[in-house]
C-alpha cells in the first residue's frame, strides 16, 4: 500500500549500525557525526529568554526577520557571501530541511544531479525524492577525497541541473581545494548547472587555505543554493535550525514549499541561532582546536596499525582510514570490529561504491575513548593480516 517513492529512497545504513549497539553501553561509539560538545550556555539562554518573551507563536515562513538579518552578517562576515534578508534568506529544520527543499524545487523527473560518493547519504535520496537521477562523482584518496573538475566534467550531459558539493566532506573529511572549485565554478557557468553548496562543516578545517565559497563568486550568485546549518558549528544537532541563502526565485519557491511542508523551523530554535550567529565564537574556536588534537591524534595512532593508510583528513571530524589490506568487505569488517573489540565504526560503503575498502570513525568523541579504540583496533586489526 505504500506509494511507489518509499522503494526508492533507501534507508541510511548508519542508522543500521547504530541501531544495532542502542542499548549496549558496553561499546566505543565512533559512529554518529554529533559533536560531543553541550550547546553553549549563551545560545541556550536566548532559547529560555525567547520563551519567556513570547517568541512562542507561528513567524514568517522564511523565519523572523531579525534572525534572518543576523544570518545576512554571518554570511557577509565569514563567507563573502551578500544577501538581501527579505528575499535571498530563509531559515529552515537544520540543513536536512534546505537540502531537501533545495532538491524539491530544482530537480525535475529525469534531471541529473551529481553529488560525491563517497558522500552523506540523504545527497542520493534528496535526488530520488525530486525523481531526479542521481549520478556518482568519485572523490578519490589520491586526491585527498576532494572533489575534481574534470572528474564532474566526464559526468556532465544534456540532463544535468544540479552539482552537490560538500566540503568539508563528510564521511571523508576531504576538502575541495580553491582552484579545484574555480574550475567548477567555470564549469557550471558553461554548462549551465545550478549548485548546491552543503557547508555543514563549514568551520571544521585544518587545512592552511582559506576557503572560497561558491556563492561568493559574482557570476555564480544567481546559481548557487548554500545551505548553512547550526548542528555541528555549535554543537546543536538536536534544535533542527539551518539556513539557506540564494537566488529570490529559488529561496521564494523553497519558503511556499516549508509553509506546506513544516511551515517554518521552531521559533526558539530560530532566536537561538540568532545569538549564536551573532554572539561570541570562542566557544567555536575552542571546540575546533579540540578536534584538531584529535584528528592529530587518531591519524597518528591508525597510521600506526599493522594494514592501514591513512592520510590527515582536511576539515569535519571524521577520518577514513583505507582497510582494504585486510580483504574483507567494510560491512563484514565493521562487525568483527564490533564483536572482536566492541569499537563501533561506520563501513565506507554506507556512504556509496566508492567508499568500499573503507571505514568512518567520528573523532567528535572524548580524547580518552579514541585512545581506548586505537589500542583495542592496534590488538586487533593485524591479526587479520596473519
Ligand atoms: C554533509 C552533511 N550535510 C548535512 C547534514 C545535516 O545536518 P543538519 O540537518 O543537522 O543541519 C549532515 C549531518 O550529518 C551532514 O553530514
């Protein structure tokens, strides 16, 4: 009895790990991207102060406008990016909820949407929604699992509206390079594509090379649907608030589609954002020099085992070591791994074909228990190599 869409959009394999070790406290958990950070007190003062104010009620379906105005200094601030408030700025339930309204008003049955894989899973079935057909660009460990114009160009055809890009990316961490993204940007404007730029991770790069963002290119402004969220930047995956920031025809058509769809996101996680955008970034800065000595550490401890390659990932915090000196598949491997040391990992499979040979580990995890995973993993892993 269900309608024909359900069949196609697949269900995340990640959760299918998780699910497995819900009520085993017993485990490391390495799986979910969700920073192990508690909100900072300042973002979750506006929320009680927003309730005791009456912020209470239904708000505009792209969001308040002063929230949206303080987003507009965020973008201008830290991305390069210029928005007009009224028109090129919606608020939406984390990023999930612009990615997916994105897809919804761009894709039409039989467009092409290129997105990376290895990649976050909802990129795929955000496409298959649209009923676009989604197509695979590789991201390569040679090349640091950035994306590469010329891997985009042999995919380009007549069909293709929409390029997804994501870097930071998760699960690899890799990180686009700027003249990598010029020559997509290039690519775009002469083949007429529209993208779609996740910046999620926005702020978790270890690289020296100071990001350009696509939407701050001139030309591309009119192309370009960037999607922002406050889940991982401050540590507030459970509040659902992002933002989106356009084209007016585009973000116009994605906030009559949110008012039919969830109408706008909660309004106190909206006046939370706003003093998160607005407010102090030390909290971030120092969250983000923590993840640093992580990825520091778990590279250096998992280049260390018997069997493994692994390069430093650029940005987000996960790492993605290639097991496939092992010979067995990432799905069968995260099992033994589980049952041998009770650490949890994610298969590079889960993040599509060009993940296999791979494991995820999220190091969004205290320092002690990556140190406890590395030893349990440096005991376990080279007896498979015996
Ligand atoms: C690449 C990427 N994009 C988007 C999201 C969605 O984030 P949220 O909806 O919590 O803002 C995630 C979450 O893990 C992600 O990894």
């Amino acid at each position: 009895m269900l309608a024909e869409r359900n069949r196609y959009v697949p269900a995340s394999e990640i959760r299918k790990i998780f699910n497995m070790i819900i009520d085993r406290p017993d485990v490391l958990d390495m799986t979910l991207g969700v920073p192990d950070f508690d909100t900072p007190d300042h973002i979750k003062q506006a929320a009680k102060d927003a309730i005791d104010q009456g912020f209470t009620r239904y708000t505009h379906n792209a969001g308040y406008m002063d929230v949206r105005e303080a987003f507009v200094d965020k973008l201008r601030r830290d991305n390069q990016i210029d928005a007009d408030p009224a028109s090129e700025i919606m608020m939406t339930a984390g990023g999930m909820g612009a990615l997916v309204l994105a897809n919804l008003v761009l894709v039409n049955p039989g467009d092409e949407v290129l997105y990376p894989d290895p990649g976050f899973v909802s990129h795929f079935a955000h496409a298959r929604l649209a009923q676009g057909d989604p197509v695979v660009v590789p991201l390569k460990k040679e090349n640091g699992f950035g994306m590469v114009a010329a891997d985009i160009e042999e995919r380009i055809t007549e069909n293709t509206k929409l390029l997804v890009l994501n870097s930071p990316n998760n699960p690899t961490g890799g990180v686009t390079s700027n003249k990598e993204i010029k020559r997509i940007a290039d690519l775009c404007l002469e083949h007429d594509i529209y993208v779609l730029c996740d910046e999620a991770y926005e702020k978790f790069i270890y690289v020296d090379e100071k990001p350009l963002f696509v939407g701050s290119i001139p030309e591309m402004k009119d192309r370009t649907v960037s999607i922002f969220s406050l889940s991982k930047t401050y540590a507030m995956t459970g509040w659902r608030i992002g933002a989106c920031v356009g084209p007016s025809d585009i973000i116009g058509a994605m906030v009559k589609l949110q008012e039919h769809i969830l109408a706008m996101p909660t309004s106190i996680a909206q006046k939370a954002a706003k003093a998160a955008v607005s407010g102090p970034q030390d909290c971030v800065d120092a969250m983000i020099s923590t993840f640093r000595k992580r990825r520091d550490l778990i590279t250096r401890g998992l280049s260390a085992i018997e069997g493994i390659e692994v390069n430093p990932p650029g940005g987000a915090f996960y790492v993605f070591p290639d097991v496939s000196a092992y010979g067995i598949k990432s799905y069968d491997l995260v099992l033994k791994i589980l049952e041998e040391t009770g650490v949890v990992t994610v298969h590079g499979s889960a993040f599509g074909d060009h993940g296999e040979g791979f494991l995820r580990l999220c190091y969004a995890v205290s320092t002690e228990r990556i140190e406890e995973a590395l030893s349990r993993l440096d005991r376990y892993l080279p007896t498979l190599l015996k």
